[in-house]
C-alpha cells in the first residue's frame, strides 16, 4: 500500500531569480530556485519534499548509473495573459511517466506525488515562468534507481524528482533532418515507447555523425527494413499528404503529448488524420510530386518546428517554403494562443496554478 503524503517545503533564503535574463534563455542551462525531491523505500514513497535546488548525494555503486532503471518528462508551464500561470497536459504526462516505470521494472509514482507536487513546486517558483514572448517553464520530473548493490535487479529504493528551467526555443530555425537507414533506435518488444534514458544516449553518435554532414536530427525508421519512418530524435514527425494529416504510429515511438494535441485540433477544424505506418519511399515521392505539402517535427521541447530539408540515401529533399505552410502556422498560433491564454482553453488543456 501507498502511504498518503504531504509534502514538506523548504524555501531558498538566496533566491538567483533577478540574475536571470528572460530575453536570453538557452535551453535547459538555467535552473529554478526550488527542486522536489520524494524517496521511495520498502515498497513504499516514503517522503517529499519541495527544497532548494542543489546537489544531490549518492553512491557511486547506485544501480542507475550502472544498468539504466532512469526515465523522465518534459512538461512546459506558461505565464497566461492574465499573469496566471498554467501546466500544459501535465495528467497525459504523469500516465506516461507510469507507462515508462512499468517497462523499466520501477515503481509507479500517485498523483499525489507527482500532480500535486508538481502544482506546489510551480506555485511556489512561479515567477520563474519567463513573461517574454515564445517562452516557458521547462519542467522536468524524473526517476532513477538508487540502491547502491552491483547486481543486476530491479532497485529496491528510487528518488523521484522535479526540477525546472526557464527556456527559450530549442530549435530557433527550421530543420535539417536525415533519414537514418543503418543504426536503430528501438525495436519492436523494446522500450521505444517509453521516456527512459537510454534511448536518448543511443541516439548520440549516429546524431552526432548526421550532424557532421550539415543536419540538425535524424529521422529515426523501423528495426527490421529501415524502410518506415519512426520519430526524430527529440520529437514525434507529422506530415500533410495530400488533404490528410500523418503521424507514424508504432509501439516503438514516443506517444507525444503534443502531436497528440495537434492531432485533436486537426480533428476538430475537419482535417482528416491517419495515425500509420508512412514508408520513406511514401515519403519522399510525396515530396518529388507535390503532395506533401507541409512536414513537422513536434514536441515540448520543440513545440511545432518545420522540416525544410530531408537527407535520404546521400540525396537531399526541399520542401515547401515554411511561411507558406497553411496549417503548421495556423495550429502553432493556435496552440500559442491556447497556452498563454489568449483565446479559450475549449479543450481544458491548462492546468492553471
Ligand atoms: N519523441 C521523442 C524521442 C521525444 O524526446 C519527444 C519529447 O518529449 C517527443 C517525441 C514528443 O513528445 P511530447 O510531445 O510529449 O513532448
Ligand atoms: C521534451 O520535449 O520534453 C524532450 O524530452 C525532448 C528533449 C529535450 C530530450
């Protein structure tokens, strides 16, 4: 059984707030006064707290470090028209989270913990959500195994925590991305579906050699043929064929809560959807004949940032001029102006604070 908690708070006497610059922001570099820190033990959460953000103490023999029980989240909080501040979708996130725990044999955490802790550590640093234009309240909760034994099993003891960061855009331009046929991100009964962190370190070096050649992502294709386009490496992939919206739909693929959104939206505004498998051959013959007229890379970290170019096979793929693409900039201001309150939430996305 799961202990009922309440959560303990600990406030900073040295808050950093008035060195930041909010018309400067890098993603992920600057990080909040507060973090929550909640320690599960014997089968049970045991504490939470909200503290100061610093330094965490562990052993060096954590199983973590050493076999990868490590998942995590990517949410944004934005300051409302109003000066309210909301949490975009965090509910699809914390489910997510759960998902992701259960593949990696770790604990699951209550909405207890993680909605509630996540509303007391965003109340209480609310002035770090950036007031300036495109800007958001990163928020990053995570989970790694921390029982310090060398031996290959399930940790017996986990530390859950928040921390957040006040960002800008990730990707400030539109994308350059290669379509991967050698290496592969996640295979069909693997762990592609979930947010742990291991598929990210997997994706380093082919990354790093696509980057080498002038691109900024890869898209990611199937385990078996490399023939189906999967995700890019930091967002899930859309594209408008025709007088229908795509998104590839796999178990191996990150399930975004953005394209998930931007799916919905589409729905209702009468686009036709098609969550499917898209062959890189659909796509690139789309692209040579006209009829993908739009692509887009979507995620929270990326909100909706446009493709402009495809690598295939050491050939490149133009596509259509960003400004020109009717829905990606409509649902981009759409979800702008849902975010920071401009128009009404019809959709009860935000969680307000
Ligand atoms: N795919 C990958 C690999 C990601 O890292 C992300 C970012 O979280 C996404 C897709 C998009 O997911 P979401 O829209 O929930 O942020
Ligand atoms: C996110 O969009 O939240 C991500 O996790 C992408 C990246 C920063 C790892």
């Amino acid at each position: 059984m799961e202990k009922v908690h309440s959560i303990e708070v600990e406030q900073t006497t040295s808050s950093r707030l008035a060195q930041v610059d909010f018309e400067n922001l890098k993603f992920g570099h600057i990080l909040s006064d507060h973090m929550l820190v909640a320690e599960y033990n014997n089968g049970a959460w045991q504490s939470v707290k909200v503290v100061p953000y610093g330094n965490i103490v562990m052993s060096p023999s954590s199983s973590f470090i050493h076999y990868g029980q490590s998942i995590f989240e990517g949410i944004k909080a934005y300051k409302q028209e109003n000066g309210d501040v909301s949490i975009f979708r965090p509910d699809q996130n914390h489910e997510r989270f759960n998902k992701s725990a259960a593949r990696l044999e770790m604990p699951t955490v209550p909405a207890e913990i993680f909605m509630d802790g996540l509303k007391t550590l965003i109340d209480l640093d609310r002035d770090w959500v950036p007031p300036t234009k495109d800007a958001s309240l990163y928020i990053r909760p995570f989970m790694f195994g921390t029982e310090a034994a060398l031996g290959v099993h399930p940790s017996a003891s986990y530390t859950f925590m928040i921390i957040t960061s006040p960002v800008g855009s990730y990707y400030n331009k539109p994308l350059r991305l290669k379509v991967e046929t050698h290496y592969t991100r996640a295979a069909n009964g693997g762990v592609g579906f979930s947010k742990n962190a291991g598929n990210y370190a997997l994706s380093l070096h082919p990354t790093k050699l696509a980057q080498e050649e002038g691109f900024d992502q890869l898209i990611w294709t199937d385990a078996e043929e490399h023939a189906y386009v999967e995700e890019a490496g930091t967002a899930n992939l859309l594209f408008r064929i025709g007088d229908t919206l795509i998104t590839p739909s796999s178990e191996t693929i990150l399930r975004g809560i953005t394209r998930l959104s931007i799916m919905a939206i589409a729905e209702k505004w009468g686009l036709k959807t098609e969550s499917r498998k898209v062959s890189v051959q659909e796509l690139i013959d789309g692209i040579e004949n006209g009829s993908v007229t739009e692509a887009f890379a979507a995620g929270t970290a990326a909100t909706l940032t446009p493709i402009a170019e495809i690598g295939y096979q050491g050939k490149i793929y133009k596509l259509s001029d960003p400004a020109t693409r009717e829905f990606s900039n409509k649902v981009l201001q759409y979800l702008n102006d849902l975010r920071y309150g401009r128009i009404e939430d019809e959709f009860g996305w935000n969680l307000v604070v």
